[in-house]
C-alpha cells in the first residue's frame, strides 16, 4: 500500500514534515548536550570520553544517512514499510534513547566499579566501548531521518514544484537545534535537570513518530521526477569535487570548533552560557545561510560556489582576529559574533548547496553525501584535539584547519565558477586577518606556554606575583589560601602513631597544596586534569620538581579526572583536598560539588579521613547547594571561612573532626610545615588558624532560610551552581550572599 493516500496535497506533507525536523532539531541538541554531560559524569571529564561522545554521534548520523536507502529497500521488501514508516520508526527509537541511555549509562559505570580497579588506559578503553555500544544504535537512528524524509518528499510530490528537499529540511533541523542550543542551558537543564530534560526530549521524538506514522497513513500521490537534474553517480566530472568540498566542510568546521573553545574564553569565561553562546551563535548564523539559499537557490548567484568559496576560506581566519588582545574591547558575545557569523552564514549557504547539486531529491545519494560531510564532522575534532592543537598551538592548528578549504579553491567546481581576482582577494584578506592577531597565549615567552588535546597553559608573573592561566582564564596565584587547604585539615587529622599521611590533591594548579602537603612528610598524589599544568611546576616552585624526583615514589602527579581516579584508583586515603577550577559558575565544575562526587570520595577515604572541598563563594543556592551534598553524603561536616576573607573551607569526615585550639593545631605541625605556611606571610603560625576556626559557621546555617526543605543539593543530575540564568533573572536587584559577606573584614586577617 502507497504510504501517501488522499492526502490533499503535496504541501501539507512538506509542511508538517518541516515541523517535525524543526523538532528534531531541537531534541537533537539536547541530547548532545544532556548525553555528553551524562557520560562525563559517569566515566570522568576526560579527553577520552569527549573524543569518544563525539565520534559516536557523528559515525551514527553518517551510518545511518549511508545506509538508509539499503534499509528502507530491505524493509519496505519484506514488511510493506515506506520511507515515511522508516522515518517514524528511526525517531521512535531515538525517543526510546532519550529513555534508556540515562540508565544505561549508570549501569555501565557500576559494571566498571564491580570489575574493581584499572590502570588509566584500561579505564579509557572499557568505558569508551561502553559508551559506543550505548548511544551508536540510537546516533544511527538519527542518521536514517534525512535520506528517509527526503525519500517520501519524493514520492509524495512534494518536490516536483522546485522546492529542493535536502536545504528545506536542513534548514528547519538547524533552526530547530538553534532552539534547543538557547532553551537547554537558559531553562531547562536549571528548572527541571539532566533527567527530565532527557524525557522531555524523548516525548518529542515520540510524538515526531508518531505524526509519521499516522498522520499520513491514507495519503497516496504521483511520483514525479527529481526536481533538480543530476548526472548519474559516474557521469558527474564535478561530483569527485563536491564530495570533497562536502568533507572539508565537515572536517574544518567541527575542527575550529575545538579551536574556538581555546581562544573564545578570554573573551566570554568558562561559564556554561558561554559555550552556549558559541552553539547558538554557530547554529543563528547557519541557519541565516541556508535562509538565504533557499530564497536564491534558483538563482544562478546560487550555484556559482566559486564566488562564495574564496571568501569562506577567509572568513574562517576571522575568529582569530575578534579573540585578539589588540581588538577593541567591546562586549564579549557581540565580538564572538563578529567572529563566527560570517564563516557560519557562508558554511549554511554552501552545505545545503552541495547536498542539493550531488543528490537533488535522490534519496540514496542524499544519504550518502551527508554522510561524507558527517565523517568530515567525526574526524575534523580527532585531528585538531590529539594531533594540531598539541603539536602546533592554536594559531598554527586554526591555519592547518583552514588550510583543507583553501586547497578546494583550486578543485573544478569552484574553478569553474569564480574568478582568480576574488581567489587572490580572498587570500590577501586572511592574511590579513593572521597577521592583525595577536592571542592572549602569545604575549608571554614560549618557555611559559604550553599546548596539550586538553588546554594551551600559561605561567606568568615574576616573584610572589606570578599566575596561572588555562584557556587564557585565570585558575590560582601564589596565595597562602591553597597552603591552608592542606594544613588545616592536615592539623585536623587523628594521630597516626608516626605513620606518614596518605592523602589525595585533586586539582594541581601551580602545586602549592601539594607542595604543603610535602613539608608534613606525606605520601602525596596529586591528580590533575590537563597534562601540561605539572610540566610548569619548577616556574612556579624551583625546587617542586626536585622534591618529586627525590621524593622515592611517595610523591607522584597523575595525569586524569578526579572523579575518573576515585573510581578506578586502589587506593585509599586520610586526606582528600579539592580545589575545583574557579569561578564557582565554571562549566562542569558541579561535578566536584555534587553528592556523587562526594560518594565517590568516601569510598576511598580511610576511617576518621577527612576531605576538603575548597568554595570560592557563590550566590545563596550555590553556597545551600554545596553544604547540602556534604551534609547528605557525610554525618561530620565543618565550615570555615578563609583566613583572608575569601570563600570557604568545607571539611567533611565520617567521624567527628576534632575541635582544636589554634595552638594545638600547631602544635601537631612538623617544622618544616611551619616554615611552608609562613613562607610569604611573616605572622606567627597560630595566628592563620585563629583566624580561620574564629569564623566557623554551623553548616545547618548555610542552606536558604534555615531549612533544607527550601535547598536543592548539588546533584549531577543537577548543577546548580553552573545552570543560574533562571533564578538570578527572578531576583534581580536582589544582593547574593558571597564570601565576601559572610567572614570578617579582609583587614583582620594576616598580610
């Protein structure tokens, strides 16, 4: 039976199917977004599982758009199924992902924590094949949508009056996802968390399904020919060069994007809303692209690529420019806009452009050119995180990335089309655009810099003045602040009989609680997240390298998430100290704040250990939200505010923490402890702890109006302390409790 009867005409199924990629769109966006996080938290925030996400989305989306064709044959063969029921089916079973994968996610992560503990690469690889066994039968059911769609647009007639199916339908997907890239962070994930945001993202998909499945169940129409002529697969001398175009697209595009997420925070933070920004800003002018195709698509303007192409080339230098130190200082979003749109808008124009002139309305061949430009996406962020960012820097990888589009200025299909003048023209202005740059990174000598698949890493600054920066984002300085991260609750620990402290540091940073850690005698592991931050050690500390090297095993340095380490790690301690990347909004650092962080580390600490959880400040909900998940995860827990006036000490502890006197808690200091927490400040030693156990406060006191009925812990499944756009909106012109107002007056500390 012909899936299309008495549908009244072709335009109503063009339509509703627009809507229902609009949808599509928009879920799609949330699931990239809730399951990258899920995983993150689940296997730990690590190179490996980022790489690993990524690469099975797009390899799914590719296998499914390559394969379409073979399966919509097989089934409609042997089941009677059209294209359309395949298409229903495919979001059917993406809407069942957006159920399952939450769950099976958990399940895999407590699979690895029964099979015990592994080594980092062991780790990595289990968890990776989880994750593509988990989320690629779902990724390739989003694959199958586009050819399946494209497939029924045929046959139901849509495309006979010139309206090319591949451009409308990707411009109401992206369109979509330009929705779920602005509604996700700013409402969703804050109101109703990662979980249901997921279902509600499953509701959508399931209702997008059923519309095809029953929407159109009598309609029946001719089947015209494709309205775009094109030559067989093997006649077309142009096809090889359009499929190459389609790959270079796929491959610098997604590529810069791990670029732009180097050189874009100097300019707009780590906040979660400022890589929204960047998606959003992406996916507006993409979609303003294809808008404007399709309104010239039968134009002849439209098909000449070689008139657009030089000038995608330079504009895809141009982001170097507006993240430059010597642009002028304007608002943030308004210069990464200034940076993205135009390369985005001629990549909206020319993507759906190519599709349309390799496939017209051939459903098969549609399929098969979206899947070159999807395995372009897949490979494009392999090469720039693990090969051109580590070996080149930013600048030289944002070149070799550019570099692919300039080459297919010199294929036959934009040869055929522009001029060697806008060729020349185009070149003369990214050279320009290189040369007018200059990037934060590269005001500092090369010795101070350095390039890893995670972030470029900074050491500036002279004597005590000296910094550290990640991504151009300042992380810590030389303060006597990280010293008291570990001696405090060093000092606070039972005694050990003479048993050295075995304790844990994670977050490096420049090593300075590493380093106090140290001077007690310790055996120290310190667990850092990107590979180069050690390697800076001796710039910030000369004689820190030396004590790692004398240390005889009893101080080492892991390159991996915190998280990731707890789970995997034999390891058992009397100490834990966290000092998470600040500022306390910083994308992904709810993780090292949630209850589950905290389960994680309670089951590595010894009886009577005591972790440390170090709280720069925060809104009223994030201050609630932290002293909550200790309070839920541990039946001890003491807050104390800095001895210079900024942020909070959390100390957590299956067992009471003994209450000492400042001179007692010195007192249980070895010498050359002593020496190290005095090493930049010339106070008597008692006087650091007077001031910090003074301004304790009752954990209880901490959580929004008095009672835990009215705090929200910090979960994974919700972040509240990066996800605030909602709530801060409600209370504007209301004063957040920080730190700064909750401990004394800066003045009475030591200076």
């Amino acid at each position: 039976m012909n899936e299309a009867a008495n549908l009244p005409n072709a335009g109503r199924a063009r339509t509703l199917l627009l809507a229902c990629f609009f949808l599509s769109g928009f879920t799609a966006l949330l699931y990239q977004t809730v399951w990258m996080r899920l995983a993150l938290a689940k296997f730990g925030v690590n190179t490996s599982v980022v790489a690993t996400v990524l690469a099975v989305f797009m390899l799914g989306l590719a296998a499914g758009s390559a394969l379409a064709t073979r399966i919509v044959d097989r089934i409609e063969s042997r089941f009677g199924l059209g294209p359309l029921r395949v298409y229903g089916l495919a979001e059917l079973v993406v809407g069942l992902g957006g159920l399952a994968v939450p769950t099976l996610l958990s399940a895999g992560r407590e699979a690895l924590l029964a099979v015990g503990p592994a080594d980092g690469l062991v780790y990595s690889i289990a968890s990776s094949a989880i994750l593509t066994t988990i989320l690629l039968p779902f990724c390739a059911a989003m694959g199958l949508t586009f050819p399946t769609a494209v497939a029924f647009l045929k046959r139901s007639g849509a495309t006979a009056a010139g309206h090319d199916p591949f451009s409308a339908l990707y411009l109401a997907n992206v369109f979509g996802a330009l929705g779920g890239a602005v509604a996700t962070p700013l409402i969703f994930i804050e109101l109703y968390g990662f979980l249901a945001t997921c279902r509600a993202a499953a509701a959508g998909n399931a209702l997008i399904g059923l519309v095809a499945l029953v929407a159109f169940s009598r309609a029946t129409l001719a089947r015209p020919d494709s309205a775009i002529p094109i030559a067989p697969a093997g006649a077309d001398p142009q096809g090889r060069s359009r499929r190459l175009a389609l790959f270079v697209t796929g491959f610098s595009t997604m590529g810069m994007e791990v670029v732009w997420t180097r050189i874009y925070p100097t300019v707009i933070g780590t906040f979660v809303y400022s890589f929204a920004a960047i998606i959003a800003i992406y996916l507006l002018a993409t979609t303003l692209g294809s808008l404007a195709y399709r309104r010239l698509r039968r134009r002849p303007i439209a098909g000449r690529l070689g008139l657009w192409w030089p000038w995608l080339c330079a504009a895809s230098l141009l982001p170097l420019l507006s993240a430059s130190v010597t642009f002028p200082p304007i608002n943030g979003v308004v210069r990464v806009f200034l940076g993205l749109a135009p390369f985005c808008a001629l990549l909206g124009f020319l993507t759906p452009a190519l599709v349309d002139r390799e496939a017209g309305d051939d459903a098969g061949r549609v399929g098969r050119a979206y899947a070159i430009n999807l395995l372009g996406c897949l490979l494009g962020p392999i090469a720039a995180g693990f090969v051109l960012l580590p070996a080149f820097g930013t600048r030289y990888a944002a070149l070799a990335l550019a570099l692919p589009l300039f080459m297919v200025l010199a294929t036959p299909v934009v040869r055929r089309d522009g001029s060697v003048l806008s060729r020349f023209a185009a070149i003369g202005v990214a050279a320009t655009l290189w040369f007018s740059s200059t990037l934060f990174e590269e005001r500092f000598p090369k010795e101070q810099v350095r390039h890893d698949h995670v972030a470029t890493v900074v050491a500036a600054g002279t004597g005590v003045d000296k910094h550290l920066y990640v991504n151009g984002v300042g992380m810590t300085e030389l303060t006597t602040v990280t010293k008291m991260m570990a001696h405090f609750p060093a000092a606070h620990l039972a005694p050990r009989d003479g048993r050295p402290i075995d304790a844990l540091v994670i977050c490096f940073g420049m090593g300075t609680s590493f380093r106090s850690l140290a001077s007690w005698g310790a055996n120290v592991v310190a667990v850092e997240l990107v590979p180069s931050v050690p390697d800076l050690f001796g710039y910030f500390f000369p004689d820190g390298p030396g004590l790692v090297r004398d240390s005889g095993g009893r101080l080492r340095i892991v390159h991996d998430d915190g998280r990731r380490f707890l789970d995997r790690s034999r390891e058992r301690f009397d100490l834990i100290t966290v000092d998470p990347p600040p500022p306390v909004e910083a994308a992904g650092s709810s993780l090292l704040y949630s209850t589950e962080f905290y389960a994680s580390a309670r089951r590595k600490m010894k009886p009577g250990a005591i972790l440390q959880m170090w709280l720069p400040g925060g809104d009223r909900e994030t201050i609630a939200g932290v002293t909550l998940s200790a309070l839920e995860a541990f039946p001890h827990v003491r807050v104390m505010g800095s001895f210079q006036g900024i942020g909070f000490h959390v100390l957590a502890s299956d067992q009471p923490i003994l209450r000492l006197t400042p001179d007692e808690a010195v007192a249980r200091m070895p010498e050359a402890a002593i020496k190290d927490l005095t090493e930049w400040i010339d106070e008597p030693p008692a006087k650091f702890f007077a001031f910090t156990i003074a301004n304790e406060f009752v954990p209880e006191s901490m959580l929004i109006g008095q009672a835990r009925a009215a705090t929200q812990a910090i979960t994974d499944d919700r972040p509240v302390n990066e996800f605030y756009f909602m709530r801060r909106f409600r209370q504007a012109g209301e004063n957040p409790l920080s730190s700064g107002g909750t401990t004394p007056p800066a003045a009475a500390a030591p200076r």
